[in-house]
C-alpha cells in the first residue's frame, strides 16, 4: 500500500490545476449563468492529452492508470462538473467501454479518435421511462439483413448537441428483460439522430445534456458492441468506469467547498474574531476535512482494484455513493459558512451547491448504492 502520489501523477494533478485556473475558472460564472457549454474546453483537454487517460497508447490514449484518470477528475471538477462530466461521460462510459468490448475494427475506427479527443462519445441508455431500471427500456433494434433499425429515445444524455458517436442501448428481444439489451455504436450523421438540449436544470448549467431521438436509424451490424443480448453486462461495466470518474469529481467538489469555506473563515469576523475561530464553524470544516479524506482513499481503492484488473463493482459503488452524498454535505455546509454571500453568485459555493446534486441522481441514485451494498453485506449480491 502507498498513499503518495507517483512523480507522474503529481505533475498530471498540477497541469490540469493549472489550466482550470487559468481556462476555466475566469469564464465560468458566466457560462453557468448563460448556460452556455464552452466545446473549445474539450478541444483544450484533447490538446493537454485529457480525453483519453487510461486508454492504452496504441489506442491513441495517455495510456495511464486509473487514480490517474481519478486525479484529472478531481482536479477538473475544482473548475466546474460540467467539464468533469464531460470526461466520465467521453472517457469512463463511452471509450473506455470500447475498449473492453470492441472489436479491433470498432476500436480503430472509433476509440483512436475519440481518445485522442478528435471525435467525441456519449452514452445513450436513460430513458424517459427508465433511468435506474436498465431493464424497462423501450428503444427498439430489429435486424434488417446487414443492418439493425433503431427507434426509441434517450434522455439526460450529458454531450448530446456535441457528441459524435453515442453508445445506444436498445431491445432486441422485448420479451427477455434484461438479457434482451444489446448495445451499438451510433453515428451522430446516421439519418435519423436527432438531439434536443435541455435546459433550465438546477445544477451543472454549462453543461451540455439533454434528449437523443432515433427515428428508424440504419446501424450497420458491424456496429453492434458486443453480442445481442450482451447490452446490459456492458451498460454495467460502463457504469463501474463512469462511476468512479463521478465520484472522483466529488472529491473535487469537496476539496473546493473546503478551500472556499477556510479562505472565508479567514476573512469573515463576527463577534469579534474571524469565524473559523467559531467551534460551529470548526464542526462544518472538519466534516468536509475528514470526508475529503474518506472519499479520496476510497476512490483510490477502487482505482487500485482496477489498475490490478481485478472486479470492482461493489467498491466503485461504495465510493460513488459516499463521495457524492459528502460532496452535497459539504457544498451545503460552504453556503451555510458563507452565510448570506454564499446564497448569491458572488462566491462559487452556491454553484457547488446546485452542482452536488446531480451526481446523487446519475449515474446510479443515492438509493441504488445503498441498496446495492446492503446487499452485498448481506450476501444477496456477489
Ligand atoms: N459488469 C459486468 N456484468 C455485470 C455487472 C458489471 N458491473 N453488473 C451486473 N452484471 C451482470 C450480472 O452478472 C448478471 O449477469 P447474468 O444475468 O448472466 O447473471 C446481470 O448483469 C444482471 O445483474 P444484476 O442481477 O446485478 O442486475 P440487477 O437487475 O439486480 O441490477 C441494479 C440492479 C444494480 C439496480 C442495476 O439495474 C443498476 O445499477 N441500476 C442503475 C442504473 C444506472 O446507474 N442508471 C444511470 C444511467 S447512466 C447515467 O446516469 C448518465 C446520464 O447522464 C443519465
């Protein structure tokens, strides 16, 4: 076990610091305010070799481990989540899925691309119908000779209006539940993809989400992931990488909230002395201190069992789950050490706050986890 970063990791976790500070951190108020995603971040990140960290290089990655990925995550949410989801979403359920999953020709064709940033991937499996229960889609793909037809529509689909490829979930067999998902790689300029971006959301406002619609998309068979019926193991696997690339940006979060909160304690006096002279104040710090500190090294563990290729679901899980319930606790208690300031847009915390909440929702709900290891403890899930 070694808790210290490598020399490599050091200095990945100091260039994305880096262009945060200088890239995003100066225009983000606004673009959250505007709604506004800004694509020439991603082409920045693609420059900086973001968008394909643990790909392999002979797959046109950084071809680095995954605490590594974890660190760019953490380090990128310090700017916004928008852009950190970007990552989970492009990285961590689309490419790294493709790695795991495609065929040497799918990979060629499309993971070199997009882990070298070139092309970008997102992930269509929510439905309007069907966000935590996977096996209630309705998207259907009925084969037609060298082809499948897709219909259906997907939702919250972070990337949508800026996405290349999609990796769409649909039903070949109706009947069989979760054994009749099978997945495919979509192209944006195969006719009938249509996006719609949704906005007005509470949180991750210079994000990019929103609908996906397909109206009898020709998806040549070539571009089935995997077998028929094989969707959902995938959509799972994709998860256990998107997962983790979501809870690492909660370590983030956290450790903004953190270092926002001490930088006002210092400057904020009531009664005379600064607050953080104030034991209450102290309470709200020392959470957000130790649940930094719990959500990292879970991260990191899971990471680990990773880096060994060993089966992570279970510790991906926990680290999601605990990580972004912290890093909600802690964007709250920032706007509550804040006080009235923190409820304006004047300090960053308020979107901290709207920015925790999505990360309890995606990517598998608060009660999913929950339920996910209570029954693991109690051997109902192995
Ligand atoms: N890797 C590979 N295979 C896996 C797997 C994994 N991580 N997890 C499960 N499987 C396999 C199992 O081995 C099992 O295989 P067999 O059928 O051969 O036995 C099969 O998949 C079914 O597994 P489970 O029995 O565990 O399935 P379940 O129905 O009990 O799963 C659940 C329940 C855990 C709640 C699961 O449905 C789940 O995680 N739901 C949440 C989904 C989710 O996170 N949705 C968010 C969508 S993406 C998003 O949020 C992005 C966005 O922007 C909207």
């Amino acid at each position: 076990m070694n808790f210290e970063l490598t020399e490599e990791q050091e200095s990945v976790k100091k260039l994305v610091r880096r262009f945060v500070d200088n890239e995003i951190m100066p225009n983000i108020q606004e673009w959250d305010r505007k709604q506004h995603f800004e694509p020439h971040i991603l082409k920045r990140l693609s420059e900086l070799e973001l968008m394909g960290v643990c790909i392999p290089e002979q797959y046109g990655g950084a071809g680095m481990d995954y605490n590594t990925l974890a660190i760019v995550c953490e380090e990128l949410e310090r700017g916004d989540t928008a852009y950190r989801t970007a990552v989970s979403v492009h990285t961590g359920l689309n490419s790294m899925t493709l790695l795991q999953w495609g065929t040497e020709e799918q990979k060629q064709k499309y993971l070199v691309p997009q882990a070298k940033g070139i092309k970008i991937g997102a992930f269509g499996l929510t439905e309007p119908n069907a966000g935590s229960d996977v096996a209630a889609m309705n998207s259907t793909a009925k084969k037609d000779g060298d082809y499948y037809i897709l219909n259906g529509s997907k939702t919250w689909i972070s990337l949508c209006d800026v996405a290349d490829h999609f990796l769409v979930f649909a039903k070949t067999d109706h009947d069989a539940a979760h054994k009749g998902i099978t997945a495919f790689i979509v192209e944006r300029t195969f006719a009938g993809v249509e996006t719609k971006a949704i906005k007005g959301k509470l949180g991750i406002r210079a994000g990019n989400t929103g609908e996906v619609f397909l109206s009898d998309v020709k998806v040549p068979v070539a571009n089935r992931l995997g077998e028929e019926g094989e969707g959902f193991k995938i959509a799972m696997s994709a998860l256990d990488n998107g997962r983790f690339t979501v809870a690492a940006g909660a370590v983030g979060l956290i450790a903004a909230s953190l270092e926002a909160s001490v930088k006002y304690c210092h400057e904020r006096k009531t009664f005379g002395k600064e607050i953080g002279k104030h034991q209450l104040v102290q309470q709200m710090i020392a959470k957000m201190t130790a649940n930094l500190e719990i959500s990292r090294l879970l991260v990191f563990k899971a990471g680990s069992l990773k880096n060994a290729g060993k089966r992570n679901t279970k510790e991906t899980s926990l680290a999601k789950w605990i990580a972004c319930d912290a890093a909600f606790e802690a964007a709250n208690d920032a706007v509550q050490v804040h006080g009235a300031y923190g409820y304006s847009d004047e300090y960053p915390v308020e979107r901290y706050l709207r920015n925790s909440k999505a990360p309890v929702i995606y990517e598998g709900t608060r009660e999913i986890h929950t339920v996910m290891q209570g029954e693991y403890a109690l051997g109902y899930r192995e």
